[in-house]
C-alpha cells in the first residue's frame, strides 16, 4: 500500500474505495491480469468494517463484525487468507426491557409471552410471505413491487395491526437491522432485504444466523489480507474528488493524484457518491437513487470490563431495551479467550440523532445506566469506554449501509441500482442481490463487478 504522493498514473481500471467491495474487485481483475488502481480516501482499508486496540488492549470491531454461515463468499475468503472465527457469546439468560421499565429475563430467541409478542410474530410471519416473492435480480420485477415501494414500513406496520405493543417490536426490528425509523424506510425495500439474507430469522438471530460468529483478529482482518495481496495498488489518503469521462476512457482526479483508465468501479456508499463531481452529470437514474439512499444512522459503544462478569450470574450480556434508553439492543463482544469482558450497546435512529448530541459525560452515562440494567450495577465501571458515532465518520457518513426511502426503488431502482453510468461501475454492499447491506454482500458485488469490467475490456477488444 501506498500514502499520499503527487502523481500521474495510467492504468487499465481504477477502483474507488477499499472498503471489502472493492478490494474484492480490485483483487478479482488483478488475479484477471487487469492492471489496477485503488484510490481511498481514509488512511486504512476496511471501509464500514474497522477493528482498534482499546486502551487496556482488547480488540474492538467498532463496525461491521460478524458472519453467518450463509455468507458462503465472506467464508470462502476468510478460509483462503486464514481467518480464523468463533461463536458469538449467547449462553445464559437474555435481557428484555420494556417500556414500562418491566424487566424480563429469558431463555431462546425470544420470550415465550409478552405484550405484542403474538401480533409481532404474525405480522413477522406475513413478511416472510411477501418476501419469497421478491425478484432479487430484477426487483421491479416482484409483484405488487409499486404498491410496496409507495408504503413506508410504517404504513404497512399500521396498516396490518393496531397492538402497540408489536408495533413497538417491529420499530425495533426496522431500527437494528436497518438503523432508521419504520416512516423513512420503503416496505418494498424491507421485503428486497429479508429476501436477500434468507428471511427474517436470518437477519434477527444468532446461532446458525447473521450474527453466529466473529472473527478473533477482527473483522477487518480479511481486508488487510486483501489490502496485502494488492500490495502497491492501493493509495490511500487519496479521496477522488472528479471523475471525468472522455472519449479515450475516465479521468480520476484527487488531490494527489490524476489516474487515468478505461473504466471506473465506484465502490463506496451512495452517500458518498454525493462527494465526487461527475463529468458529464449521473444519469438521472442514478442521480435520484443516491438522492433516495440515506445512510443508517447507528453508533456503537464498547464498554469494556476486567472479566466478563455477567457470565458467572448466568446472563448472556445479550438484551434488547424499549423505553427512554437510548441503547436498543446489547452483545456480549468479549474477546474468545474471555481475557477481559466486554458489552457492545447500539444506539440507532431517532434515538442517536437525542443522545449524539449530548455532552460526553452524558452520553456516558446514558449508556452505563443501561448496561448496568442488563448486566449488573458493576458495569457502570468500565476500564474502557469507546464511542463510534458513525454519522459523524469523515467518509462513511453513516451505517451499517443506506437504506432506500418511499419511491425509490419504483422511480429509480432500474437505471439507478447498479446499472453502469457509460464507463463507471458501481459496486458496494447496497448493490447485491444476496446479502444486501452485509460484508458477503460487498464482496459478491466486487465479485459481480469484477466480471462486468472484464467482459466490458474484452468486448472492446474484440475485432469490429
């Protein structure tokens, strides 16, 4: 890898971002023998995915963390550079707070009774009926695809039942898997994802789930091995600020640096895009989706511990709060070898737009009287105590991923989504169609990229 250092490059594509999306593509056209280029704004790879050491000496993934078994292509990487994993901590009795402060410990994936749990699960049952039906290669394709996409989840949600109590558990749902409020997000575009990730369970659970496994050196480990394997290709500390096309191929101009290609692969969040000036302007496909693709709005705090002290009451450290709190939902993030304990807590949605702007101390507090809730009055003593506010990210602007709002998918998803802009490519988690949003999702969309790119070179090639 390489840092800040003025230049001119030619080279045959150059990639945009070194987040997991494009470093697989990068690595996909290197290993095509495609010469490469990877600009990157930040002073790391990883993108969204990012692991630090915190100061008594943990290892903390402060963004995308775990892998499930159906990630089949995040596991098929992780297994060639030799990325080792383990299961995500569940044992013990899991923590549900309710709004009127009631506090219930439970056994499995959920407890067996509760105000709205029966109404949540069929309404939840409901949309995983609706979500077989989703096109996930053409989705406007789907049916009914208009109708869904002109509803916001909200709309759906009250539409379907009037028990607020599950209306509560489904805006919880909408807030941890999406990191925005039931108004703001597209019921079609909720049905695209629960299809994308093999249905709701999938998304939601731990065990044989999403949230199964984690990696012992972070998450972020395979992005280095990738990063490695690229060794000279990447630039970092190099944020594109045009991207030119002429008759000859693209111009990629940063503050450093002018790369010149014969294609682009744009590899970073549709927020983000908003950033680059495009010369001649986006298609207005592509324009109005980025316009109608938000960041998630979601920070994660690690509060870490001595030992995970939980374990030894029969807690799990894993809950999910309702009410005032600003945390919605807990894990356990201990290291495997349980050398010190750890609570990661999420803020999301409305709540973190309240509590991010709160003074330190408040913010701190906020959140230690909520673990102190799930886990112990002992967890309002942490050794460390790490904040990652993601909206406040320089590059990233938000996260998980964006999220498409009411109409966006009808009036822009077909020219929009992923469908290339003359010589730019786009690639990134929020263009898969299996695994949409996560890890696995960023790399098949490098994978998918990768062979666009390869086929767009050759036909070009080919006589006539």
């Amino acid at each position: 890898m390489t840092t800040r250092e003025a230049s001119a490059v030619d080279t045959e594509v150059v990639v945009v971002g070194a987040g997991y999306a494009g470093l697989t593509t990068a690595w996909r056209l290197a290993d095509a023998g495609v010469d490469v280029v990877v600009l990157e704004a930040a002073d790391r790879v990883g993108g969204r995915v990012f692991s630090q050491v915190s100061p008594s000496g943990v290892r903390l993934d402060l963004g995308g963390q775990w892998i499930g078994p159906s990630q089949r292509r995040f596991h098929a990487l992780a297994a060639r550079f030799g990325c080792r994993t383990f299961p995500t901590w569940e044992t013990g009795r899991h923590v549900e707070i309710r709004a009127d402060g009631t506090r219930v410990d439970y056994a499995g994936a959920a407890p067996d009774a509760g105000p709205g749990i029966e109404e949540y699960e069929r309404v939840t049952a409901l949309l995983d009926g609706l979500a077989r039906t989703v096109d996930l290669e053409r989705p406007w394709s789907t049916p009914r695809f208009a109708e869904f996409d002109a509803l916001s989840a909200e709309d759906f949600f009250r539409a379907e039942t009037q028990d607020e109590d599950a209306l509560l558990r489904l805006a919880l749902a909408v807030q941890g898997v999406w990191c925005a409020e039931p108004r703001e997000i597209s019921f079609f575009h909720v049905l695209f994802y629960l299809a994308s990730g093999g249905g709701y369970e999938q998304l939601m659970e731990t065990r044989g789930c999403a949230q199964d496994a984690r990696f012992s050196d972070g998450a972020d480990a395979v992005a280095h091995a990738l990063a490695k394997s690229l060794d000279g290709r990447i630039r970092l500390g190099d944020p594109v600020l045009s991207i030119r096309q002429t008759a000859h191929g693209v111009a990629v101009t940063t503050g450093h640096t002018v790369v010149r290609a014969r294609r682009a692969v744009v590899a970073v969040p549709p927020a983000a895009v908003e950033r680059i000036v495009f010369d001649p302007v986006l298609p207005a496909g592509r324009r109005g989706w980025v316009r109608h693709s938000p960041m998630g709005r979601v920070a994660k705090v690690h509060a870490v511990y001595e030992e995970p002290f939980w374990r030894a009451a029969g807690r799990s450290g894993i809950a999910t709060l309702y009410g005032d709190s600003p945390v919605s939902v807990v894990f356990d993030n201990s290291p495997e070898d349980a050398s010190r304990g750890v609570l990661v807590a999420f803020v999301y949605g409305d709540r973190l737009d309240r509590w991010a702007t709160a003074t330190d101390s408040e913010r701190r507090r906020e959140v230690l009287a909520a673990l102190s809730a799930v886990a112990g009055t002992r967890a309002d003593r942490p050794v460390d105590y790490v904040e990652k506010i993601w909206p406040r990210a320089g590059w990233t602007i938000g996260g998980y991923a964006c999220f498409v709002t009411p109409g966006g998918w009808t009036r822009y998803g077909r020219d929009g989504w992923r469908e290339p802009s003359g010589l730019v490519h786009w690639a990134g988690t929020e263009t898969a169609s299996v695994w949409n949003g996560y890890i696995d999702g960023a790399i098949s969309s490098g994978e998918r990229v990768a062979a666009e790119v390869i086929g767009a070179l050759a036909a070009v090639r080919q006589p006539g």
